[in-house]
C-alpha cells in the first residue's frame, strides 16, 4: 500500500514537472497571437490613410482668400512697328461697338475723379495698379473702322500711353478674358470709368 501511494506521488510530481512549462509556453503563445492580431488590426485601419497621402491626396488647405487671374502683360502693350493697329472695335451685345486692343481686351478711359473733377490715374498711387496704362511701342495706328485720332503720351518710365481723341486708355485688370466688361460704369476710389464706344 505505501509502495503504491509512493508510486502515485511520484506519477503526479512527474506530470506537474512535465505540464507546467507547457502550459507556461502554452499562454506564451496565446499572448503571442493577441498582440499580433491587434497589430493587424491597427494596420488595417492606418494603411489606408497612409496610401491616400501617398497618391497626393493630403488634407485640404483651408482657402482664406480668393483673388482675381492677373491681366496677361501682352495685354497692356502693343507693338506696331510692323505697321499693326494698335487699336480696333471689338462688338459688345448690347453695348455696341466698344474700343478694344488687338487682343480683343476692352479699353477703357477715366471720366471723373473721386470729387467729381477731372483726374488722372497715373498720378493717383496705386492706381495703375488696377487700371494698367495701355501702352504703345511705334506709331500709334488704327484699323479703318476706329473713328477717331490716336495719340500718345510719355510716362515715368519712359512708355508710352496711348491717347484716343485726347483720353488716356486703360486695361481693366479685372477683365480677366477678351470680350469682358467689367470696368464699363465702375466707381471706385480712384474715379468714374466708362468703356469707350464707337459711333
């Protein structure tokens, strides 16, 4: 009978040796197989985030102005050298027949100032700044169907503006397109402006 519950003793110590590491290793593994699957997780959920930034799709800018397209500079400068006009009629419905450069850009001439008196924009501080000086380079020339005198007049930087029967022409910079305008009956704090019509 002892020989037997020694036996029995025995049997169960060598279990317990042999069983506890493995069930040590056992919840090694399982604790393994948490943390990876929790990985997998986390990528699922970051990698599309990083695949849209990588495809240059990152988050939009927050827009907290907008402003206007530039005039094209050929717009405010003609050459006629080579005997071109510098000046022809462009067809506005239902303005008629407006002055327009060659580029089809409308022409437009100061009527008054801000007091209501004759004014001149290139004295005005930043107002060639918005109505840019339509400038020559040659002789002024028209087409035949402008009927009217052309002249020029010297500025600051040694350009020339163009003259129509005596008026100083402008380019709108708001006319971002031939065709446009924008600047006929505008008062701003530089004066009255009108596009210039043909009879």
């Amino acid at each position: 009978m002892i020989r037997a519950t020694q036996s029995i003793d025995r049997t169960r110590n060598e279990f317990s040796r042999r069983s506890g590491p493995q069930n040590e290793r056992g919840e090694g593994v399982r604790s393994m197989r948490r943390i990876a699957t929790a990985a997998v997780l986390a990528a699922a959920l970051v990698l599309p985030s990083l695949t849209a930034y990588a495809q240059g799709t990152p988050p939009r800018p927050r827009i907290t102005s907008i402003t206007t397209s530039p005039i094209p500079a050929a717009a405010t400068v003609v050459d006629t050298s080579a005997g071109d006009p510098a000046v022809s009629v462009s067809l506005m419905a239902p303005m008629g027949p407006l002055l327009a450069n060659p580029d089809g850009f409308t022409l437009y001439r100061i009527i008054s100032g801000p007091d209501g008196n004759p004014a001149d924009c290139v004295a005005e501080d930043g107002c060639d700044d918005i109505w840019v000086p339509f400038t020559v380079v040659g002789a002024p020339v028209s087409s035949p169907d402008v009927k009217g005198s052309l002249s020029t007049r010297p500025l600051a930087d040694g350009t020339l503006q163009l003259l129509f029967n005596g008026w100083p022409l402008y380019v709108y910079t708001e006319d971002g397109d031939p065709g446009d305008v924008l600047g006929d009956q505008v008062t701003d704090d530089f004066g009255s402006w009108a596009a210039i019509t043909i009879n």
